[in-house]
C-alpha cells in the first residue's frame, strides 16, 4: 500500500524533473544556441526551489522579478510576462491533474484508450489556466478530470486526499 504511493510521487516528481532537465533545457537551446544548463541550473537554484515548496507560481512572482533583473532582461519583457506565465502557467499542475485521475482510473480497473487519453491531457492542460495561482489549486480540478472516465465524486475526492499528502 505505501509502496504504492511511493511509486505516484516519483512518477510526479520524475516527469516534473523531466520538464525542468530535458524539456525546457531543449526549447533554451533552440532559441540560444548555448548550452542551456548553466542557466537553467540558476533557474532552478534561485526560482526553483522556492516554486516547489510554496506550490504556487503566484508566491514565486517576486523571486522571478528579482531573478530577471539579475540577468540583466529587459524590464518592458519581464514585467508583463512573469505575472501573466504564473497565472497561465500549467505544466505542474496539468501533470497532477493527469497522473493523479490516471491512478484512480488503474485502481478501478477502468481501461484507457489512446483517444480518450489524449482528451484527459488537453482537459488537463486547459483546466490547470489560472489554477497554478493557487496552491493546490489543480487538486480540485481532479473530480473534473475523473467525470471524463465516469469516477464518482466520492471517490474523486478520495484522490484528491492522496494529492494533498503527496503533495505535502
């Protein structure tokens, strides 16, 4: 039983490590031509650490600002789009909203084809718009993720307590 929330928090914690060491490191690249990780290890070391333990892009606005006036990024640029990407930005909690509906949907053995999978990412990621604010904020977009395979509310929010432990 614990094992298996074991196995859920590394799968979280692996595809966001995943999108901070691989994903975002490759778009860095296409568009500086550099090698992306002495500035993303920055990234992660001023911003980073912070956005994982408050769990809210909104609380991390003033770290970023900071951040970007550090290295030296144009005020005009910067100033318009750290506090629109923390109200828009969807990546950890489109990933919570998806792992999470997907262990409730393989603890009661309801099958998943590739359709209806690709629905749940696109619900996911335009459910997560402006929740990312808020921390915890996805949590409570999980029982609108498990209408999509037919998951009670009861048991939605039975997921949704997993998240909040996990999350912790």
């Amino acid at each position: 039983e614990l094992l298996s929330y074991g196995r859920l928090i590394l799968l979280l914690v692996g595809t966001m490590a995943f999108i901070a060491l691989v994903v975002n490191p490759a778009i860095t690249f296409f568009m500086i031509r550099q090698n992306p990780y002495p500035l993303v290890l920055k990234c992660l070391k001023d911003s980073g650490i912070t956005a994982f333990f408050t769990r809210s892009s909104a609380a991390n606005i003033p770290v970023n600002m900071n951040l970007c006036a550090e290295l030296g990024l144009d005020k005009d640029n910067y100033s318009v789009s750290i506090p629109l990407g923390a109200t828009v930005n969807m990546a950890g909690a489109a990933i919570t909203i998806s792992v999470l509906t997907l262990a409730a949907v393989h603890t009661l053995g309801i099958n998943v084809d590739l359709p209806t999978a690709i629905i749940l990412s696109v619900l996911s990621a335009v459910s997560a718009c402006g929740a990312s604010g808020v921390a915890g904020g996805s949590l409570l977009l999980i029982p609108l993720a498990c209408s999509l395979f037919g998951i009670p509310n009861e048991v939605a929010m039975q997921v949704v307590g997993v998240g909040f432990v996990v999350g912790v």
